[in-house]
C-alpha cells in the first residue's frame, strides 16, 4: 500500500483499487457500478458549486476532493471491466483542450470572433463524431430540467427556431397559464404544467436573463423573508405556523417593507 510520501494521485488511485478488491475490499465499494456511483456524482459537483457560493475556500478544498474521487471510482469500474483507465481519461481531456485552443497551443488567430466562431465549429465536429447528427442530439439526460429546458431552447435557436422578440415568449406563458386553469384532469394539468414551465424558461431567456441563476435568487429572497417573517412572529410572541393566512401575509408585507 503506497505510503503518504506516494504522489497524492498515485495514492489515490491506490485507495481506490484497494477498496474494490474483489476480496480483501470494501463491501460497498465493491458492489458500485456507474449507475449507483452517479447520483453521488452529480450531488458532490453541486456541492463543489455550494461551497463556492458559499466563498468557503476551505470546504471547497474538500468538496474538490470528493467530486475527484468520483472520477477516480469511475474509472476504476472502467478500468476493471477493461473499457479505459484513470490515466486514458486524462488523457483524452488534455486532448481534447489542445485541440480546442488552437489559438493558444498553436499558431492560429487571437481574435474573440474567430475564437467564437472556432468553438462553434469544434463542437459540431465532435458531435458528429459521436454520430449526433440532430440539433438537439447531446443535451445530458441527466441535467436538471430548468437547465436542460434552456440549452434545448438554445440549441433550436441556432437553427432559428426562436421568437423574433420577447413578445412571443411572454404571449405563449399567458397561453399556457390559460391551458393549465381549463384542464379538467390530472393527466392534463401534468401536461400543462409542464409547458408552462418550458414557456417561462423561454420568456426568461428571451430577456437575457439566466433561467437557473434568475431561479436561484428568487429562491434565496423567499427564504429570506420567510425566515423573518418567522423571527418577526417570535419577537411578537405569536407561532407564525397558527396564524391565519391573512396575518401570515400582513407580516410578508412587513417584511417586503421593511426591505425597501
């Protein structure tokens, strides 16, 4: 077993081979494949992104590890099953950015529009290199759907399958907010729902404006105020959660008000 003198990595990589030995290694890390490893995949880059948010630089230093480590125990199953190793996915990462900074490991113009314009053409290659021929074809499956919603949205945009304004967009969330009140079963409402939801990512970003970031912000400030409603109610001796609507409410607009 490499010892703490072992190049950080190496010892890593070391680790993980020990954990899913098929005898002497960890009960739970041996019965891991790339479809039960991946939720954890996805929650560690969330909180990769949390700890950034958060400015906790320490955390982020932890955080970095864990996501890292899910890179490592995916391609220790790669490795295992003799697809690719730790070693082939770096590998083909550096590739893949020299090929893509011409400019910067090569001799080719600096310019931001030819940059843009290489990007573009970079991107398109790869996919159909990957045989995705459909505008849409590469979305992740796995994105969150807000986010999902926007790069389809984008995606049919570059083939101009776009509103000309953001007139369109604003029209087509009345329409579906119309929809949804007239379903008359759930099925429908689901459907409906759904659309609504797709029509306002639309709307939103026809304005420039970030869906998820937009999203994230409006989150905050109703937790924001929430929470003070709540402290408002105790400093007042009251359990905000026995409170009718009405008082709930006068105490939102005491908070909104007191914002302003």
């Amino acid at each position: 077993m490499p010892d703490r003198q072992t190049p950080p990595i190496e010892r890593l990589l070391a680790i993980m081979a020990r954990l899913r030995h098929p005898q002497t290694g960890c009960e739970w890390d041996r019965e891991q494949s790339f479809e039960t490893i991946a939720p954890y995949t996805i929650e560690e880059a969330y909180e990769v992104a949390d700890a950034i948010e958060r400015n906790d630089i320490a955390g982020l230093k932890d955080e970095l590890g864990d996501l890292l480590l899910q890179v490592v125990f995916h391609a220790r199953i790669a490795e295992e099953a003799t697809h690719f190793t730790f070693d082939d996915v770096a590998a083909s990462i550096s590739e893949k950015l020299e090929k893509r900074h011409p400019h910067i490991f090569g001799d080719e113009d600096h310019s931001q529009s030819t940059q843009t314009v290489r990007w573009e053409k970079l991107k398109a290659a790869e996919r159909a290199a990957r045989g995705e021929t459909g505008v849409l074809d590469g979305v992740a499956l796995s994105l969150p759907a807000l986010m999902r919603a926007e790069k389809l949205q984008k995606r049919a945009a570059r083939v101009g399958f776009d509103w000309p304004d953001a007139s369109g967009p604003a029209a087509k969330v009345r329409e579906e907010l119309d929809e949804l009140a007239g379903a008359t079963s759930e099925t429908d409402r689901f459907e409906e729902a759904g659309d609504l939801m797709f029509a306002a990512v639309n709307a939103v970003r026809a304005l420039g404006i970030a869906p998820e970031e937009a999203l994230k912000k409006a989150n905050a400030k109703f937790e924001r105020r929430f929470r003070e409603m709540e402290a408002m109610a105790e400093r007042d001796g009251v359990d905000f959660s026995a409170l009718t609507l009405e008082r709930q409410e006068n105490y939102w607009q005491a908070v909104k008000a007191s914002e302003r």
